[in-house]
C-alpha cells in the first residue's frame, strides 16, 4: 500500500516506486536484488534511481542515504515502510502462484456499489488489481438510486458477488437505504454462499439479516491483507492454494504486521526521528540565556560559540566533501558485483595480461574481452577494475542505445559533485529536445572526466563499436586519460583500429571446470570429494560446456534441486520449459544473471534471422541433418 505521509521528503516529492526503491537503499538492497523484491526490470529500477537522484541533487547512492537520513521520516521509511514493502511484495508473489492454480477455471467477481459510495477509489482500484493478480475476472455493477440492489445477479457457478456495504449506519430504523437491504437480504438467502459483504467505514453494527453472510471487515489498512485472504479462503477451496494462504497468513502474523496500532497510518510528527542535539541547544539553554538582562552578555557568548561551533563543523563537511572527487577511498564507481567466492573462478592469469597490454602505452588506452556469451568476459572486467585505484571507475551497459544513454545519465549524476555542477546537470536535464539533451550530457560527461585522469570504463555487451562511437573515448584532448574494457562477443572487433589491445575468452580446461564446480558443490573447499567422486564429476562435467556460465548453472541447480547427474543431463537433452525457468531464477538467486545457454543461442538465432529470411529455411534445414554429416557445398554455398 502506499502512504501519503511518505510523497515528500526534505520537501522534495517523490513518487511510491521511487519510496519503494529508498526503503530497499536505506536496508542495504542491492541493485541487483531490487527488481526481483519489486517485480520491476533491472531498467525500471535504474530509471528510478535517475530521477531519484536528480530531484535529490545527489550523485551517489551514498549521497542518497544522507540525504533520506537527514529527514526526520528516514526511521520510518527504513523500518516501517521496509516491513510493509517486504509484506506487500511476498502477498503479490503469492496471488501470482494462486492464478497458476486456477488458470483453468474462469472465476468471476462482480463489484456491487452504489455510485454515492465510489468514495474509497484508491480502496476498490487496488482490490480489484489484486483480485486479478490471483487470476480472477473482475466486474463492475456502479448503480444509481436506491433500486440498484434489484439488479444483482443470481448465484452462477464461479461467480462471486462483492458487495460494499452502505456508508450510513444500518441501524438507523428510518434509513431507506438500510429498508432496501433488509427487503432484499431474504431473496438472496439461498444462495449466500456466492455474495461477500465487505465493510469499509468501520460501522460497528450490521444489518442482523447479514449474520449468515460473509462478512469481512476492510476498514483498518492494518488489517487489508488478512482480509484479502479471508476473500480468498471464501473462494477458493483446494489444498494447494491453503498452504500458499496459510504460508504467508503465518509470515504476515510472525512479522507483526497486524500489530495493535498501525504506525504508518499515524501522522508522521508524533513518531519521526527527532535529532537531538541541536534543536536541545536551541530550545532549551538558548531562551534561558536571554531570559535576563544580566546575563546578556553571557548569553551572546555562548551563542557565538555555538554558531561558531556549527559553521566550523559545516565547512569541514563541505571541504571533505569538495576534496572526495580526488580521493582514492572515496573514488565514484558503479556497482561493479562478482559472483560469491564459493562460485568465483580466480583468472590472475588473464588479470596479469590485462596488466600487461595497459602498461604498453600511455593515453587512452582500450581493450576488447571477446568470448561467447557465459564465458566470464563481464566478471573479468570487473575483476579488473576493482583492483584498480582510479578516481572514477564506471560500468556502462551498452547493449542497446537505450542502455547506452540511461548509463550515461547516472554517470553524468555520479559526476556531478558542486552544486554548480548539479545545477548544470538539471538545466540538461530539461532540455525538450532530445539531441541537444544528449549532446549536451556527452559534453558534461567528457568535461568530468578530462578533469580527473586515469578514469576506468567499461563498455559491456557491445554489438557493433561503431554504433556507440560518439561515446567511445578516443581523443585525450577532449576525455583525457584513461582505460576502456570492452567486453563484446563480436570476433571482428579485433580488426577495429580504435581497440588497441584484444583478449579472447577461450574455454576452461578440465581442471578448471572441476574446481569451480567442486568449489560451488562444497562451499569452496574439495575435501568433501574423495577421488571416486572426482572422477564420477569429471565425466559429468564432459556434457557440460566448458565455460563458467554453464558450469556454475549446473552447480547450482544439483545443489537446489538435489538429482543425479544423470537426471541433469537428460534435463539438457529434452530441455523443457520448466527446466530452463528454474535455470533462470537460480541464475537470479546466485549471479544476478539471467541468461541461459539456451537463452543466448536462441537470441543469437533471432538476430541472425531477423538479417535476412533465408537463414530461417537454412536453419530448418540444418536441424534436420546431423550435425556431424552437414554437406560441404551446403557450407560453402552460405
């Protein structure tokens, strides 16, 4: 649910997914598990953290937390908002695996309200969302005038009618409205089982007629998730859909959400954070300073020394602050995550020639990290440029134009560390037209950077350089000096005059494949396998792809799903829908990756169709012969 209180912070308004994306920074949530928590893309996500830090003025997300700390609803937010944000995010997850189960049934719920009680939009919005999140087709029967319960349909199979209850007091003797409902209450006896009655004001008193119905109580926000399941229980009635409701009725109950008071629906002034120290010297000792005039002088003393006190304090913040874009330990770098050490393969190898191909010239150096998708070209690079003590080091997702300009964006916020340059950076940001603004935003980006040499880039899933080369730095006149890493699948980039250095991501060798997947086996040491069970994985790992993509996934999934390695590879061979679903979220879960072997091939294959129709026959084709018999003509001939 989303609270009003919660739309300005530091008098800066914000809407509910930027809140939800602050609650997920204040309690240390990642980037990378922000949009699983949430539901949203990895994009989403950024997009939001953009504007977050542009209405913020901040440029790190450092600088957000101090930001949201500095408000006195920063212990809510983190708290309280937080509980509620994981509560509403495992209740939608849930609706969604209820809408599996009764995929095949066609659930109706039909809305039955009268027009003058439409008051509580946001309150019928969301229930309706929420009913169809669990799969159920949602209805509207909005009536006008005291005739409309004469409409309501009769009881159907797997139609359900939600009716609101009255705003005024049923027990008033003389409401008409109250009159209509007891007159109609006794025709729908018989089929009661199909009408839910919700209350939404809170009446304490019901119409008796009622006392047989299904009855739910809606009218505390605390309680709204309870309810829902009450719905629910009333709906549905299969073993399967129990456990999911009495799962999350036990999470909801063992976190306290339903506690006595609801501290969100409370005015935010009677439980914000108070800071302690300045305003006490203010409205304690600063009045009974001037309470007498003898004591004047002593008064303006003091006042002098606590404002000289909090100047001294607030410029040394303010030259700390200056000084952090050329400090090492402070330097600005994008979240630059590898894979845990139990499923991290060390390459110092590869990291030593990396070392070595910089260290042959000055300048603007570049590299191209070339492999196949799942080789390790991205963890490598930034491997690399976590060793590295640059001012400013930076990944750049350039996989489409789109990606491309959003990393800029938040470089650009990164950057921008004076107000000036903040002020800068919001006037480009209100540019109407969109190659001014991009210009504008390369132009301010360059200038950063030539002001703070030796910066590290990284270029990764680059599919053509020429496609991004307004944004390749080349020329140390205008970006100054640096390192690029490129990581890209494309072999012909190593023909490209702008890449100076180029590495190929080959296959690992046996041994190589053994250790990381008896690193990730055994939580990062081999003493559980005996030599039997070396070999026994040597020759699984045979029909596993030797990269760390594919050796990692395989790890994993043996570990969470606890099959044999024979079942795992008559898995790879049939290779069914739900097997490659559960790939993907144990990528999620463990890398933060979301790409498959088959993923990759299967985009590959798009790409290469989408040049031309004829390779969709010639692909047809080749599925039908054997791969080790194709003719040479054949071949030759595409």
């Amino acid at each position: 649910m989303y609270y009003p209180n919660f739309e300005t912070i530091n008098h800066i308004r914000f809407t509910r997914r930027e809140i939800d994306i602050i609650a997920c920074i204040l309690n240390g949530r990642s980037a990378k598990t922000i949009p699983s928590l949430l539901s949203i893309s990895p994009k989403t996500v950024a997009a939001h953290m953009e504007n977050i830090r542009a209405k913020a003025g901040c440029s790190s997300r450092e600088s957000i937390i101090d930001f949201i700390e500095s408000s006195e609803k920063s212990a809510l937010i983190k708290n309280e908002y937080y509980a509620d944000l994981l509560a509403r995010s495992l209740f939608e997850k849930s609706l969604k695996e209820i809408s599996k189960i009764v995929a095949s049934q066609e659930i109706i719920c039909t809305f039955i309200f009268k027009q003058e009680h439409n008051g509580k939009n946001s309150f019928l919005h969301t229930l309706e969302q929420h009913l169809k999140l669990a799969g159920f087709k949602v209805e509207n029967k909005n009536q006008t005038g005291y005739n409309f319960l004469q409409d309501i349909e009769r009881s159907q199979p797997l139609k359900y009618n939600i009716c609101i209850l009255p705003e005024a007091d049923p027990s008033n003797e003389d409401d008409a409205e109250r009159n209509e409902w007891a007159a109609f209450i006794p025709n729908i006896a018989a089929h009661r089982d199909k009408f839910i009655f919700l209350n939404t004001k809170g009446n304490t008193k019901t119409l008796k007629q009622l006392d047989k119905f299904h009855c739910i109580d809606f009218s505390a926000a605390k309680n709204y998730y309870f309810s829902f399941i009450k719905i629910l229980k009333v709906i549905l009635s299969s073993k399967s859909v129990d456990k999911i409701l009495n799962d999350l009725t036990q999470y909801l109950a063992s976190n306290q959400y339903a506690s006595n008071s609801s501290p969100i629906l409370e005015s935010t002034n009677s439980r914000v954070r108070k800071n302690k120290f300045w305003p006490k010297i203010i409205g304690s000792y600063v009045p009974s300073l001037l309470l007498t005039n003898r004591r004047s002088i002593r008064s303006i003393a003091a006042l002098s020394f606590v404002a000289i006190f909090y100047l001294i304090f607030l410029t040394s913040k303010e030259f700390i602050w200056k000084n952090e874009y050329n400090s090492v330990d402070n330097s600005i770098r994008s979240d630059l995550s590898v894979p845990h050490e139990s499923a991290f393969l060390t390459r110092s190898d590869l990291i030593k020639q990396i070392d070595r191909k910089f260290n042959e010239r000055r300048g603007i150096q570049s590299l191209a990290l070339i492999g196949i998708g799942g080789a390790g070209k991205t963890t490598l690079a930034r491997q690399y440029a976590r060793q590295q003590k640059a001012a400013i080091i930076w990944e750049i997702n350039a996989e489409s134009r789109e990606d491309l300009n959003l990393s800029f964006g938040q470089l650009a916020f990164a950057l921008a560390k004076t107000d000036k340059e903040q002020s800068a950076l919001r006037t480009i940001q209100s540019l109407k037209e969109p190659e001014e603004k991009e210009e504008k935003l390369l132009q301010f980006v360059k200038t950063r950077l030539k002001a703070c040499p030796n910066w590290v880039l990284i270029f990764d899933n680059v599919e053509k350089l020429n496609e991004i080369q307004k944004y390749f730095p080349q020329d140390t006149s205008t970006w100054g000096v640096g390192k690029v890493i490129v990581t890209t699948r494309d072999h012909n980039l190593q023909n490209n005059n702008r890449i100076n250095h180029v590495l190929f991501m080959g296959k690992l060798d046996p041994d190589q494949k053994l250790n990381l997947f008896t690193q990730i086996m055994s939580h990062n040491t081999v003493k559980f396998f005996t030599v039997n069970q070396k070999d026994d994985a040597k020759q699984f790992l045979k029909h596993i792809p030797p990269f760390p993509l594919d050796v990692t996934v395989a790890a994993y999934y043996l570990k969470v799903a606890n099959i044999s390695y024979a079942e795992y590879i008559e898995n790879i061979k049939q290779h069914k829908e739900d097997f490659e679903n559960f790939q993907i979220s144990i990528l999620k879960e463990f890398g933060g990756y979301s790409k498959t072997r088959y993923n990759i091939i299967a985009l590959s294959l798009k790409k290469i169709i989408s040049e031309s129709n004829d390779f969709s026959d010639l692909f047809f084709l080749l599925s039908l012969l054997n791969a080790h018999h194709i003719p040479r003509d054949l071949l030759e001939k595409y």
